[in-house]
C-alpha cells in the first residue's frame, strides 16, 4: 500500500530535530538521513573501504572510524573531492533510506533531510516540510550548540541552499523563531493533515 511521505527539511539551526521529535511523539516512523549518512561509513563498511581506496587510509582511524574532522577540511576547500566524496556516499544513503521508507508502518513516514532538496532525496517524498527561521536566529542557535563561531556558522550557510530557495521549494512552512509552544502549535494541524492525506492513498 502506498504511504505519504514527508520530506522535513531546513537550514542549519532551523528546528528540524525539535520537529522530528514532536512528530515521532505522535507516533510517526522518523527515517534520518544524517544517521544513515553515518551508517554507511562505519568500521568494515562498502562506503568506509571506497572513501580509503579514493582518498587515503589516513583517513581511516586507528579504531576503524572514519575521521570526519581530517576529511572536512580537504573536501571543503576542493568541489572536485567533495563530488568524488558524494559520488561514494550518496547511493549508498539513497539505499539505505529507501529501506527504511519501506519498512516503515506508521500512518505516514518524516523522512528528515538537511539536504533534502539538494539531491535525488527530493525524489522519494510527497511533500515537503520547511523548518523556518531568520538567519539571526540560526546563526545564534547553531553557535549554541555546535560551539561554532558566527563566521564558521554563516560559511555553512553559504554553501547551503539559501532561505528563499527553499521556501519556494516547500509545500508547508513552519516558522521557527519563538517559543516551543507556538512552534507545536504549528506542527499539529500538519499531522492532522498528513494522516488524511495518507488516508485517500489506502485503496
């Protein structure tokens, strides 16, 4: 049977996890790219082997871990090995996602993506959910919580999809620049929403 799928994007600092919390409280499967994106490169993995034959096994720690932090820099600064990178990553993500889209039993499925609308992600979902907030408020939230400073939070930034792009992208909106309580306020007539969607798909 057919199944609503839910694309849950945003920029950083936005509210995406607040927001996949609150749906998962309600009882919904959250499949999350970011963790899949972290699966595919474990210790022993296809994705772990393919990153060292292309880029170096210094790459790979002492303790089998990719290290992320001695990869970000190169790949950052060269698209060339940032494509070189995704070309190794990105089916292996796509796989694993659809999955667990598959397995899902829930009324309807939040597929959460930072890049969502960056990639062939975009693909797999009905309709898309745009976690909002002013470009002040993400840069003061993800500094908060990464330990970042403002330049290194606004150089992300730059490099992602900008606000306007997204929000014309997005089938719903839901700002993000108050407190919880009006930010959940916003999610529930969606998932009032998307359960009646998910219902016309039944046969």
């Amino acid at each position: 049977m057919k199944q609503l799928i839910v694309g849950l994007t945003g920029g950083i600092g936005s509210g995406k996890s607040l927001a996949s919390d609150w749906f998962a409280s309600q009882g919904i499967q959250i499949v999350d790219a970011d963790i899949a994106a972290r699966q595919v490169v474990e210790p022993g993995s296809q994705g772990l082997e393919a990153i060292a034959d292309t880029f170096g096994s210094h790459f790979v720690q002492q303790d089998g871990m990719l290290n992320r932090r001695a990869l970000r820099e190169p790949i950052f600064q060269n698209p060339e090995l940032r494509h070189q990178l995704e070309a190794i990553t990105r089916p292996l993500i796509r796989a694993s996602l659809e999955g667990q889209l598959a397995d899902s039993q829930s009324t309807y499925t939040i597929l959460v993506s930072p890049l969502l609308l960056e990639t062939t992600q975009r693909e797999l979902v009905e309709r898309v959910l745009l976690i909002d907030a002013p470009a002040e408020i993400q840069i003061q939230r993800a500094c908060a919580r990464d330990q970042q400073t403002p330049d290194a939070i606004e150089r992300i930034m730059a490099a992602q999809m900008s606000r306007e792009q997204r929000r014309a992208y997005a089938d719903d909106i839901v700002i993000n620049d108050g407190d919880l309580a009006n930010f959940y306020k916003q999610l529930k007539p969606l998932h009032i929403r998307y359960q009646g969607i998910s219902h016309s798909f039944a046969p």
